[in-house]
C-alpha cells in the first residue's frame, strides 16, 4: 500500500495526547531560551564540580568527563513558556556516574552555570538515572545558544531547571532557590502537575 502524499505531516501532528502535559503544544522547532548572553568556554577551560555538603570536593576536566561512560537518550523535554519537543535525543552522562563516588546526607541541589544562572533541586531527582550532562545534541556537539559545550538535562521537570553551560553542582543540606525560582517560578516543577509558578 503506498503512503499518502500527508504521511509525514499527518504524522508530525498526530502526537500521543498521553505524551503531551497539561497546557503544552508539540513544536517540531527548538526555540532558545536564554536569560542572558551565550557564555563561550573552550573545553580547555571548562571543568565541572560537585562541592558543597559533601565528604569531598571532586572536579573533572573535560578530558576526564568525556572519558567517563556516556548514553544517548531520547527524551520529550517541556518548557513552561508551554512548548514541548518530543523525542529529542542527546548523549551525555548519566549524573548517577557522575555523583556515584560522593557521600553526602545533604538532600538538596542548586545547579550553578556560566554566566550566573543557577536552578535548584532535589538530589534524589538527579541521581537515580534521570538526569544528564549532555554535550551533543542529534548526535552533533552541543550548540552553544542550547548550552554547550555541556547543560544540564532534567527533563521530568519543566525545561528552566536543564541549565545550560553548567559548570557545577552545589549540594546543599538547606534548599536554595534559584534564577527563576527567585522570581516566582515554582520550587519543583512538575510539567504533569502544571507547577509553573509559585503556588500552583
Ligand atoms: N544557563 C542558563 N540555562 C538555562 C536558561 C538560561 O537562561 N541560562 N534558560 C532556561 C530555560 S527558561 C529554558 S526553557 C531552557 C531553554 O533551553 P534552549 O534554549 O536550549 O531551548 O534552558 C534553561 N536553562
Ligand atoms: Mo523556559
């Protein structure tokens, strides 16, 4: 049987409402989200450090971080400006690997970029298998407008807490709001509880 003539746009619109949370539409786009000018740190320069309440401070060079073991994950990722993009696809490592050598009894986390952003979250939400550090995106590095040379990937949670050029994690045993957080963007949120903003 052939493919009708729409096959692939039909396709495109046809998105699983199961796959899409409340308030979002499906772009096939990748808008830029960016709340200040690109940051440019050559891999040279660039290191990533987990600090903070912890038995140890511990940094990877870039070299160290790409030798460490790395996935490619395909994901849907949701901004709370209600954009969402399925099935993005990115390769980085898991911060499972990444925290797995750390004792802490701290339960808190602000992630901390170039450039000054920052984001917070739960400990337990990034270091059982479901965020990343990503440095390339469709099999590509990463473009700096979208966080290279490497972001954050948190994507069960709304978009603004995958910081882009992340340099650091601070683990924390008091929680710490961060960039948008500050400004009334909601403590946690949950694309499927619609948590955009303080109190929601
Ligand atoms: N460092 C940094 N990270 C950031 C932001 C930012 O302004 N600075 N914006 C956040 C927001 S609000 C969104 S929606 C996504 C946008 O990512 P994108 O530009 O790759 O689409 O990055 C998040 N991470
Ligand atoms: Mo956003």
């Amino acid at each position: 049987m052939a493919l009708s003539p729409n096959f692939h746009s039909r396709r495109r619109t046809d998105v699983d409402p199961a796959r899409v949370p409340p308030g979002q539409y499906v772009t096939s786009g990748f808008p830029v989200l960016s709340a200040g000018p690109t940051p440019k740190t050559p891999p040279a320069d660039w290191t990533f450090t987990v600090r903070g309440a912890v038995d140890r401070p511990r940094t990877w060079t870039w070299d160290e971080f790409r030798n460490l073991p790395s996935e490619t994950i395909t994901v849907d990722i949701h901004c709370v400006t209600k954009w969402s993009k399925l099935d993005t696809s990115w390769t980085g490592v898991s911060l499972e690997t990444l925290l797995g050598g750390t004792r802490t009894q701290a339960q808190h986390v602000l992630a901390f970029s170039d450039g000054g952003y920052t984001t917070n979250m739960p400990l337990a939400d990034i270091s059982d298998g479901r965020a990343w550090l990503v440095y390339a995106y469709d099999g590509a590095p990463l473009a700096p407008e979208h966080g290279g040379p490497v972001r954050l990937l948190v994507p069960h949670l709304y978009f603004w807490k995958s910081a882009k050029w992340v340099r650091g994690l601070e683990l924390r045993n008091q929680d710490e709001p961060g960039f948008w957080e500050r400004y009334g963007y909601h403590n946690y949120g949950d694309p499927w509880r619609e948590q955009r903003y303080t109190g929601d």
